[in-house]
C-alpha cells in the first residue's frame, strides 16, 4: 500500500510561510507568531529566497519541511561550498511514512547539481541522522568562571574597545580567522544574520532585553587581533563567541572580562570543543562541558574527494562507500597521487584490489576525512575495514586537525 498516496511534495511558496512557523511550532514546541515575531519571520522569509525549502502537502496543508541553505565551510584551507539543514519537521501523524527520507534525498540531489559536496546540520537526535548519512565532526565547550577565577595578564601591549557587533573590525578578524582555521563557517550574509539570530533565541527564552554587545582587542599597531560577543545581567558574565588570532589578542580579551570583576560574579561561555579554555586559566578547575555539536555528511563522494588536500605527494588508495540515502556515492572509489596531482575515479565492481581496498560507510568516511576520528581509532572500533597497511596510509595522507565550528543554523 503506498503510504503517501494523495500527498505532494514541492516547493513551499512565500504565502505559505505561516504553515511552516506553525509547524515548526508544533514539532519543537516553540510560541513564533508571523504578527509578534515579525524579526525572525522576516529573516527566514528572506532565507526562503536564497536557499530550497521543500515540502509534503497533503491538499493545501504542509505537513513536512526542509530547508537548506548555501553556505561556505574551510576544510583543511580548501574552501567548500557547503549546503546547511535546517528548519526540518513533520507532523506526528505523518510520520514513519518515508516522507523526510525523500525530503533529504531531493535537497541533496539540489545541492549537488549546485556544487555543494558537503552539508552541515545541527542534529536534534543523532541517531536520527546518522541513520541519514550525517556523522558528528565537532564539539562545543560550555564553561563557567568564577570571578576569583578570573586571569590577569600584565604584560599585554594593545588595547580594548567596545565596537558595534558587525563593525569591520569584527568582520575583518573573523574573516582572518577563518581563512585559518578547519572546519569553520567562511560567513556571508545569511551566515552573520543566523549568528545574531541565536542570541534572539536565546534573549526570548530568558525573557530578557539586554543587547548583544562586542568589544574588540587592537595589538600595539592599532591592528584587530580579536573579539567577542558578549551580554552582561544578572550580575554575571556571558561569552557568546571569542575569537582571537594570536596568545597576545586572547590574553587581552580575558582581562577584558577580568575588568568587569567588580560587576559579576560569573563568566558563563562557549566555544569550539577544541578550544582549551580550562588548560589556559591560571586556575584550570573550572566547570566545563564537552559536547557533541554539529554533523556532516558528504553529498558527492568523487567531487569532493578531487578537490580534498591530501597530505602526502604520492599514493595510491581504493575506498569503498556505502550510502543508503544518496545512492550515487555507492561504489569503488581509486584516489591516485602522483606529485600531489590528484585523480579520482569510480570503478566498476570486480576491479578492486583487496591489497589496498578500505570499506566504509559514508558516515565513517566523512568524520575521517574531516579529521574528528582518525583512522586507525575508527579501525579499532570496527567502522572501517581493511589491511592495517592500508589504513596506516590513510593515517598518513589525511591532514591533522579537529573541525572547529562555531556557528548556529
């Protein structure tokens, strides 16, 4: 019996916006109004236009949504363009009817016609989306600093100021950061608005007016090193994001914070999960949390393997991927390396070679390359297979490095 019958799946038009606000309502149980909230309403609208909503109707009523958006990510300093999941859900009563499976296989298929070889989402189960492809490649660490705990550095030469939150001197380090830095989102527009809308979030659900606030930290030749986003009330401190570019710019931005001593009682925080905030204290016995943040997944094995900056000049490797959402990643795949000219080629079952052949999933393969686990780990833990030779090569020609990612969509 087809499950979906009677039920299409299209584009979502404009003047179908209030259906998706009530069914993102529904689903994470949230209070949006398209009259009261007309800040976000307004944003998502605009985002509508720049990136693929997808829905099931069933007659005139949403019933399952989808969105993606076109998105920048730097990985190990290749910049990818990436495709961003948000905004997912479906009624309850509409469930286990397959209808999301072809939501994602669709936006998938969109974003690899538009070059997008990649896709990031922030998972509300993860093992929902591992069932999907998508793999964790990063985490968060929150924090909490008592004000006795608070450092002084004596010897820092610049200076801080208070800026407005998108000045050029917050865009121009961030910009430098990411240039810099695996993992990270390399923002546009959509991206910095969507950074500004998870303080909404957050401003709205602690019943709150206080402002996002930034301050920057200027080296001794007047040059942006660093900044934060940052909110104080209720006598504490609130880190949104830090970013700093070199030990002098991070030391700066804490005796920033360390000025406020007289204000707060507590600097609450949170950054990338391999950011050691507790290591660099003076005093290290801080509370913090490790969490798992964001996932991923690849969406076109062979595009995005040619482009990938592998770390050895020479070698030559078979991986094969299983995928069971996209299913033109299934296949053998023979990366070839000659003086760092790097060919990829999908080959025809049969002509793999047992001697240099890895088998994987395409969760396994995207937190490997990636750099969140690394080979011989994902050996160990039987999520890879092959000749221990073999997967020391892997461990040789992909690069080192844990994704930092610091964004919210």
């Amino acid at each position: 019996m087809n499950q979906r019958k009677g039920l299409v799946m299209r584009e979502i038009r404009m003047d179908e916006m209030a259906q998706s606000i009530e069914l993102l309502n529904y689903v994470f149980q949230m209070s949006l109004s398209i009259k009261k909230d007309r800040k976000y309403v307004s944003e998502k609208s605009r985002q509508f236009h720049v990136g693929h909503a997808l829905g099931w109707f069933d007659g005139d009523q949403l019933v399952s949504q989808i969105l993606s958006l076109p998105f920048q990510v730097n990985v190990f300093g290749e910049c990818y363009e990436m495709g961003g999941i948000t905004a997912i859900g479906t009624y309850p009563e509409y469930s286990k009817k397959g209808l999301m499976d072809q939501l994602i296989k669709k936006t998938l298929i969109i974003m690899r016609q538009e070059g997008r070889y990649i896709s990031y989402l922030f998972p509300f189960s993860i093992p929902y989306y591992r069932k999907k492809g998508w793999e964790i490649i990063c985490d968060i660490v929150e924090f909490q600093v008592k004000d006795t705990q608070f450092p002084h550095y004596a010897e820092v030469s610049g200076k801080m100021r208070r800026v407005e939150t998108l000045s050029e001197e917050v865009i121009s380090v961030y910009e430098r950061y990411a240039s810099r830095t695996h993992g990270v989102m390399i923002r546009n527009s959509i991206a910095w608005n969507e950074k500004f809308h998870e303080d909404y979030w957050e401003e709205k659900f602690v019943d709150t007016n206080v402002q996002l606030q930034a301050a920057v930290y200027y080296d001794e030749n007047d040059i942006p090193q660093g900044y934060l986003f940052y909110r104080i009330m209720e006598e504490n401190f609130y880190i949104d994001e830090i970013v700093y570019l070199q030990e002098e710019a991070r030391k700066g931005l804490w005796n920033f914070v360390s000025a406020h001593k007289s204000m707060v009682y507590n600097a609450y925080g949170k950054t990338a999960g391999n950011e050691p905030v507790a290591f660099l204290l003076e005093d290290s016995e801080i509370i913090q949390k490790v969490s798992p943040y964001f996932m991923a997944r690849i969406v076109d094995v062979e595009k995005f393997l040619e482009r990938f900056p592998f770390d050895e000049p020479n070698f030559h490797i078979q991986l094969k991927i299983t995928d069971r959402l996209a299913e033109w990643n299934n296949g053998i795949y023979e990366i070839t390396s000659n003086d760092w000219k790097v060919k990829v080629k999908k080959i025809d079952e049969g002509n793999e070679k047992s001697d240099i052949l890895v088998m994987m999933s395409i969760q396994t393969l995207t937190t490997m390359i990636l750099g969140y686990k690394r080979p011989k780990y994902l050996e160990k833990i039987e999520r890879l297979k092959g000749k221990s030779e073999i997967i020391t090569v892997l461990e040789d020609i992909i690069p080192v490095g844990i994704p930092t990612f610091i964004d919210y969509f």
